[in-house]
C-alpha cells in the first residue's frame, strides 16, 4: 500500500515538472522546437491536471486501510489521522466539482 501511494506521488511529480520543463522551454527556444514543445505542452496538461486529481483519491483511500480505518473514528483524536478523514473528504468533493473524470463535451 505504502509503495502504491509512493508511486502515485513521484508519478505526478514527474508529470508535472516535465510540463514545467516544456513550459519553460517554449519560452526559450524558437521555431520548430519552439512549436514541438508547445504541442507536447498542449498534451501533457490535461493528462497532467487528471492523473494526480484521479490517483490521489485511490492514493488516500491506501493510506486510510494503512491505518485500519481509525480515519473515520470520532473517537481517536489526532491531527493526522482527522487530516486524512478530511483529506479524502475534500478530493472527493473536488474530483466532482471540477469533473476532472469526464471528457470534455459531456
């Protein structure tokens, strides 16, 4: 489980700074690259904004059976284990108020 949300995490980082490097290197570069890196940009950024949005509720979900459920517990009281009960809470809301699953058009 552990491992599953350490991929999930170095996966979208990864994702994420190469949109930063294309983006950057549309800034510098000219012509024919210039134009290459903006179509990989162009690409990558909705496959960059979908994949961590998708993957960190699986992501919380791992961490919530790591603890054995107490996230859900009223009665243990600790600041990381409510974290995780009010983390999955928000990327739930958040994954359906952006619709980040659907395809465009629908």
């Amino acid at each position: 489980m552990l491992l599953f949300q350490r991929s999930i995490i170095e996966g979208s980082l990864s994702l994420l700074l190469q949109c930063s490097k294309y983006a950057d290197l549309v800034v510098v570069t000219t012509g024919e690259e210039k134009e290459r890196y903006s179509l990989l940009l162009e690409l990558l950024t909705p496959v960059a904004k979908t994949y961590p949005s998708e993957m960190g509720v699986l992501s919380t979900s791992q961490g919530l059976q790591c603890l054995g459920g107490y996230g859900y517990c009223e009665e243990f009281h600790s600041n990381s284990i409510s974290g995780t009960r009010e983390s999955i809470r928000s990327m739930r809301a958040q994954r359906g108020y952006r619709r980040s699953s659907c395809s465009p058009g629908t």
